[in-house]
C-alpha cells in the first residue's frame, strides 16, 4: 500500500546564475530524491504520488521559473537553464548528492543535470521523456493540433485525453494537477513550450554515470513510447519498464506498480 502520512514542509527560495527566485518544497526525512515536473507545470504536478517515496527518501520539488512561486523572467528558456536551476536549488540547501526523477520536459531536464554533473547524481529515473533532436520520435501533427486548437476547453480536454485512460478517469473525476499551472503568463507557457521543443541531449547522455531506469507508458502519444529504448540506447547502465496501457501519466495511472519499482530501483 502506498505510504500516506504527509511530512511537514519546508519551502523556500533559492537564486538561479541570473538572480531569477527559485521556489522549491522538501518534505520527508532522509536521502534527497529531486522530483522534476512536466513542461508548463509546477511542483503539484508530483502530489498524487510523492508520498510514496517517503518511507525511504525526502522529497524535493521545485516550481520551473515561469511557474509556481518561482520568478518569471520574459527571456528564452532552454532545458540546460533548467537544469542550471536544479543545480542552484541543490546548492542553496548544501545537498551534494541526490537521487533524480524527472518526467516528461522534467526528464529531458534530468539528462543534463546528470550529464553535466554526474558527481551530484546517485540514481536517475527518466520518465515519459525523449532525447529530443532529430533522432528522437516526437508526438504527430494530430496530437499537436489538438492541444493547439483555439477552444482552451477543448484543448484540455485532449491533454487529458492524452495524460490518463479512459477506464482510469472514470473513477476518478479530477482535478488533475498535471494539466499545466493556471496561473502562467502567456509569455512563460510560451517560452516553456519552446525550450522542451528545442531540447536535444543526444550527444551527452553517453556522459551519463549513473544507474538509470527509463519508464514510459505504452500507449503515450504524447511522447511515444519507442524513446524509451532510443534513450536506454545512448546511457550506459539504463534499463527500461515499459507499462502496457498506460498514457502519459503512467505515474498516477500505474501507481502502485510504478512507486514500487522506482522505490525498489533507488534503494537496491
């Protein structure tokens, strides 16, 4: 059974390389696990299911700058900045090491976090992500034209479409948390849309030092599930759980399943 108890939280502020507010959450005791959100999200992006990882770690979020609690700067935004942020969270609170899951745009983040600083990473899990570039297998014109379309409803509609099943939604009527911060500037939705767009690790993730488990829903066409082994592919020591049925959000969806192999994966 998942672990419910709620551990007091501690939040603050760190300051990223160009002074931008930081907002991060930690809760729990014990080695630091850093929980990284999707694109155009802040850190309730993770409460269904961080919990589960407090029997053995505490938690650690943040709220990417443009969401959240954290600054939002109308500049470009790129994933290496957002990993750049990563690191100044990490320094503000002295943690040297930690273990690192990130998911979607999160998981694009987490490659150069653990690419560029393989001394700070013990364990990495990459979730419902890509290597981005051109050798990886991006969502098709369908999708991008049914998140794009001028109706918000609509297009929220087809986010959640894309983000649970069906069969797991109809017990579960929301809200979901994991649909986007409502209360993003348009100019930081954009810049974030961007920077997840333009991410390519290809060449570094060879780089990567640690233990690496890939998750990836099967029928996840939001980020298609063949980046899973393009990605097991490039980084040494990676191995792969694929979860039949399972969309985008395999990691609510598939919650029991899914906390219990990366709880098992981190402490092994």
């Amino acid at each position: 059974m998942p672990h419910t108890d709620v551990p007091q939280q501690v939040s603050g502020h760190a300051r990223a390389l160009d002074g931008t507010l930081l907002a991060y959450q930690r809760q729990g005791t014990g080695a630091p696990l850093v929980l990284l959100a999707g694109q155009a999200n802040n850190h309730h992006w993770w409460d269904g299911v961080r919990a589960d990882f407090h029997t053995t770690h505490s938690t650690l979020t943040m709220d990417w700058r443009g969401t959240g609690e954290s600054g939002k700067p109308d500049h470009p935004y790129a994933t290496r900045d957002f990993a750049d942020d990563v690191i100044a969270v990490l320094d503000h609170l002295g943690i040297e090491s930690a273990d690192l899951y990130g998911t979607s745009m999160g998981g694009r983040v987490a490659q150069w976090v653990a690419a560029r600083h393989p001394e700070r990473i013990r364990r990495l899990v990459l979730g419902c992500t890509s290597p981005g570039g051109p050798r990886a297998t991006e969502r098709d014109m369908a999708v991008r034209r049914s998140l794009a379309q001028a109706d918000a409803r609509a297009a929220r509609e087809a986010l959640t479409d894309l983000m649970y099943t069906p069969a797991w939604r109809s017990g579960r009527p929301g809200p979901y948390t994991t649909l986007g911060d409502p209360g993003m500037p348009p100019h930081a939705r954009r810049r974030h849309l961007v920077a997840s767009n333009e991410h390519d690790a290809w060449d570094v993730l060879p780089l990567i030092g640690a233990p690496t488990l890939i998750l990836h829903g099967a029928d996840d066409r939001l980020t298609p599930a063949v980046n899973a082994p393009l990605l097991a592919s490039r980084i040494p020591r990676a191995r792969t759980h694929i979860f039949e049925g399972a969309r985008h959000g395999y990691f609510e969806e598939c919650r029991p399943e899914a906390g219990a192999i990366v709880s098992s994966f981190l402490t092994d």
